[in-house]
C-alpha cells in the first residue's frame, strides 16, 4: 500500500492512501493486484489507525479489511430496501382486511 500524504499541508492531518481492490483476498472476491482498479481515498484522521486496529484482528490487510466492510455496506443497504418494501406490503394488506372487516360487520 502506498501512502501519500495530501499537497498543501491539510491542516486537518488526511491522509490520502492509494488503495488497490488486489492487495489481500477477501472471501467474497480474488483480485488480481496489478490489474485491479486504484483509487485514492482521504481519510480523516483516526480512521486509517481504526482500520489498521481491526485489520490487525481480523488477520487480512487493511485493503481487504476496507473491502469486506464496504461490500457489507452493501448488503445492508439492500436489506434495508428489501425490509422497506415487505412494511409497505403489510401495511396495505392491513388497510385491505380493517376495510373488509368494516364491510363485514357494517
């Protein structure tokens, strides 16, 4: 991994690090470290140490300790989704029956 620090002396200490999806495997995905895509990310400060920390526990490097929790990220969002559509579902049968019942006992 390959560290930059930001030009300009950011007064807020970001470190900008160059990330490649290659470096390390994840469960989900084998990446191909030279070919994968790049991408420079700044972080604010003590979120690289965080990463680092839980890397560290986790026994991947950071690269693969990033892509695990964004592709999880993922996967909430549609959860999320999916649990959003089955309330507006329930919600419109419920309406459906209390009129039914309405109708039924008039």
């Amino acid at each position: 991994m390959q560290v930059n620090q930001p030009q300009g002396g950011n007064a807020e200490a970001i470190t900008a690090l160059k990330l490649s999806a290659g470096q390390g495997q994840t469960r989900a995905s084998n990446y191909a470290s030279r070919t994968a895509d790049k991408f420079v990310l700044r972080m604010p400060e003590g979120l690289r140490s965080r990463i680092e920390t839980l890397a560290c526990e986790h026994r991947r490097s950071m690269n693969a300790e990033m892509i695990v929790r964004l592709e999880r990220s993922f996967v909430v969002t549609d959860v999320v989704a999916e649990q959003a559509l089955l309330i507006r579902q329930l919600s419109a049968r419920i309406h459906e029956l209390e009129q039914q019942r309405e109708v039924a006992h008039g």
